[in-house]
C-alpha cells in the first residue's frame, strides 16, 4: 500500500481487541489492510497496528485522531505522509465506482465524523475537534459531498410532498427507498425547522467547537430513539455510512460522552 494511505497507530492498550481498533478507525473509511502486533512479550505491554485505507482521504482523517483515548489510554497516529503534505483534496476526490450521488464515509466533512465519534461515546478532545474545523476550513468540503448536498436542494425546490417524520426526523419506510442512512437523515431534516441548523453544519466550513458538539448530541438522540424499538434507521446507527461501525462495549475503560 503507498504512504498516502497508511497509518500507524501505536500506545494502544493491550485490553482494546482487534475489533475494537477496526471500529474505532472504519468511522475514518473503509479498510483495506490492517494489523495489530505487541510491542513486547510482555502481558501488559501496549499495541501497535498499521491501518491502510482504500482512499487517502480516510488516512487524512485517522490523522486528526492523534493523542485522542481509545480504551481510556491516548493514541498517536502517524504516517509517511504528514497532514500537511496531503492538500487539494476536495477538488481532486473525483468520482469512484460507489454508488454516483451517494456521499462515502470519505466524502463527509471532517466535523461531520468527529461528531459521530462523539455520538457514539468516544472521547474526541476540543483540540482535536478544532484541528478538524480548520481541516475543513483549509481543504473545503469534497465536490461528492456537495453535489449530495445541492441535490438535496434541488429535490425539495421542485417537490411539496410531505413526509410522515416524528420528532427525532423518523422517516417511513416508503420514503427512504434508494438512500442510504445519512441521505435520509439530511433529506428529512431539511423539511424541519432543527433540519435547517443540521443542514447547515453540513454545508458549511464555518463553525465552532459547540457546533460538532450539538450534531453529537442530535445524532445521539437519534441513536437512543433507534435502540428503544423505532425502526428506523438513523446515521448514529451506523456512524452515517452504510458500512460503517459501531462502537464496541468490550472496552469498559472507555468513557462514554453525553450521558
């Protein structure tokens, strides 16, 4: 695998499974190759992994997530190729042979990820949450995602249909065929008055720390709402991806965010 799409994870402590390093770092993208070796003999010696990616755009967020805890213990995460080298990449995503239209884990703002990380109980640090705004800032938000976003736009300038939602944004099941999760979420979200401040954190560069912080606690919301016996799907459900993780409970020393 080349650099630009490789990193290497070390200070991971030795009660966190291979699972639970494969959850945390799938929020970032899809994984193509992955290890996990000790560093010693020793029982309580901490870990190591190297993570490639299928696009450079997840290692680039892996990056952000250094000396952020998994397990209660803080991680470093590093690469070849540092943050710095890896610029332009909103213009130069393109187009793949995922679904056209249909944003990947990937393409999703930086805030956007921190916050399902967030949502799902893991410690993310201001800092860290601040090197994403500026992430963002700096890079833009990918032309995939965009276009996700102006079709969105499109769709509700030139329809009125109403759409049964209850007060976490439930979607019926007749209305969310051919979407995926966060499709739904910020198709359904825009006919509401919340839904425009969800929107708008997709949409935009511009924000603050407390920003992430609320998408966090909305996705969170949903995430309950879905666990107590709603059926239907929510981005907390599966990180806003189609594919992506959730997040393991093996790991007890891991911190649980807004309780």
């Amino acid at each position: 695998m080349s650099d630009n799409v490789t990193i290497h994870v070390s200070n991971i402590s030795p009660k966190t499974t291979e699972k639970d390093i494969r959850a945390f770092f799938s929020f970032c993208g899809k994984i193509a190759e992955f290890s996990v070796t000790p560093t010693s003999k020793d029982i309580d010696a901490p870990l190591s992994a190297t993570i490639s990616f299928e696009q450079p755009s997840a290692a680039k967020t892996a990056l952000l997530l250094d000396n952020t805890q998994l397990s209660g213990v803080p991680i470093y995460v590093s690469a070849a190729a540092s943050l710095s080298d890896l610029q332009n990449e909103a213009e130069a995503a393109g187009t793949s042979a995922h679904d056209e239209g249909v944003p990947r884990q990937e393409d999703k703002p930086r805030t956007a990820i921190l916050a399902e990380y967030l949502a799902h109980g893991y410690v993310i640090g201001d800092k860290v949450l601040q090197r994403g705004i500026e992430f963002d800032e700096k890079n833009g938000i990918s032309s995939r995602f965009r276009k996700f976003l102006a079709d969105i736009d499109d769709r509700h300038k030139v329809s009125d249909k109403s759409r049964a939602m209850d007060d976490t944004y439930g979607i019926s099941k007749g209305a969310t065929q051919g979407y995926n999760t966060v499709a739904r979420y910020l198709d359904t979200a825009l006919t509401t008055p919340v839904g425009q401040k969800v929107h708008a954190f997709y949409e935009t560069t511009v924000k603050e720390v407390q920003d992430i912080h609320n998408e966090a606690l909305r996705l969170k919301s949903l995430k309950e709402g879905a666990a107590e016996g709603s059926t239907t799907e929510t981005p907390a459900d599966a990180a806003a991806a189609p594919d992506a993780p959730v997040a393991s409970t093996s790991t007890p020393a891991e911190k649980v965010v807004y309780q």
